[in-house]
C-alpha cells in the first residue's frame, strides 16, 4: 500500500501500482478521463480521486504532468484557429521581453525539482549515465538483449529501468530506440491534425503526452498493464472517421 521516502523518511503511497510514481502516472491518466465524464457529480469524483493518488504518490513528475499536459493539449489543438495566433503572438513578445527572468524562473524550478529529492535525482541520472556508456561502448546496434542489475551505487537498480529511451538503448540497441520513436512521432502528428476538429483526437493527444513524458522517468513496457486505456483511447482517436474536407 506505501513505502518509506529513504530521503525523509516519510510514506509515498502506491496502492494498487508497484511503486508511488507510477500511481502518479496512472491518476494523470485518469484526471483526463474524469474531465470528460457529462456528469457533474462523477466527473469530480473522479478529479478528486486523480488528484488525491497525485498528491499521496509524491510523484514530482505527477505534479509537473498534472500542470502542463492539459493546457499544452489544449493550445496544441487549436492551431487552425486565428486567434491562436494572436494569442501566440503576444506571448512570445511578451516572453521576449522577460526573457532573461523566464531563464532564471525556469532554472530555479529545475534546481528546485532536484533538490526535493537530490538522492533520487542522482541515481537516476547515474543509471542514465552507465545505460549510455554502456549502450555506446558494448552494443550500439542490438543492444544487450537483458536488463542487467546496477551497481551499489545506483542501489543495484536494473539499468535503463527508470528511463524508457535509455532502457531501450541499453537492452535493445538503437533499432529497438528508432522502433519506438518513429511510432509515437509519427501518432503525434496524426493525433495533432485530427484534435483541430475532434475531441476523441484532442483527449489522445494529451494522453499521447503524459506517456511521452513518462518515457524520461519510467519504463513503459513494465507498466503498460496499468495505463492501457489510455492506449485504448488513442487507437480509437487514430481509427475514428474525420468528416471529409469540403470543396468550394
């Protein structure tokens, strides 16, 4: 039901996940699904309940997800229309204008969301590291084949395990690296054409982007069993019929 933060020693749990990040993963997933619900009263039983697993998983990448897929989804989708332009327009002047505090804010949230958990972010990125290395030196085409089990140092974690690009690299070289980014590339591309005039596309898309996200802190392939529905709803937004542009 929970494990021991080992930094402060307080509980994160995880409930029915293996580990509390994934339960943040799992409850973002569904924050999108409760957002569509027509029923007022479900619909925030569900926000609520995704909300909850996010704050009791601890997950600093839930929190960031939970922050920034939504509206990124949302501008995404709306890119047919003028006023988005406009609207684009003011903000990168705006942020031209303020560019040098808009660097400062976003290195202080960088260095902040390290330092919330500093012994996490360094194993993480010590296995990011020998997954790389050893990727580049031993099996840059095929890759090693098998996960292997890390050193002390890395608390003898499976390397690649925290990290879908490298687990990929390191397990299955760069041909298991390019069969799966050329597949989620090319299904953000057709998600974003179809969400400027669907919202099954738009729902997709965003849940397109929690995955990506996810890549560069979980493994998806061991996970796959919990966030399936959202692999549901985006193959169904890939098969569903577009109306057939009109001809003047």
């Amino acid at each position: 039901m929970y494990e021991i933060d080992p930094g402060n020693g307080s509980a994160r749990w995880r409930l029915f996940t293996p580990w509390a990040p994934a339960l943040g993963f799992v409850a973002n997933v569904y924050f999108l699904f409760a957002l569509q619900e027509t029923q007022r009263t479900w619909r925030w039983c569900g926000i609520l309940g995704s909300l909850s697993m996010i704050v009791l998983s601890k997950s600093r990448l839930a929190f960031v997800v939970l922050g920034s897929v939504w509206g990124i989804a949302r501008v995404l989708s709306l890119l047919t229309r003028p006023s988005a332009y406009f609207v684009g327009a003011t903000v990168a002047t705006v942020a031209g204008m303020c560019g040098v505090q808009i660097v400062e804010f976003i290195q202080l949230f960088a260095d902040r969301f390290r330092e919330a958990r500093s012994s996490s972010s360094r194993v993480l990125a010590t296995l990011g590291r020998i997954a790389y290395q050893r990727w580049q030196a031993e099996a840059p085409i095929w890759g090693h084949g098998v996960p292997e089990t890390g050193p002390h140092l890395v608390e003898f974690m499976p390397i690649g395990s925290h990290h879908t690009w490298f687990g990929l690299l390191f397990v299955k070289g760069m041909v298991g690296f390019v069969a799966m980014a050329i597949p989620m590339l090319w299904t953000f591309i057709a998600l974003l054409v179809r969400a400027q005039s669907s919202a099954l596309a738009s729902l997709g898309l965003a849940l397109l982007l929690i995955v990506t996200f996810y890549t560069f802190g979980e493994n998806l392939e061991i996970l796959v069993y919990l966030y399936w529905p959202a692999l549901v709803v985006i193959g169904a937004a890939l098969c569903e019929k577009m109306p057939a542009p009109s001809h003047l």
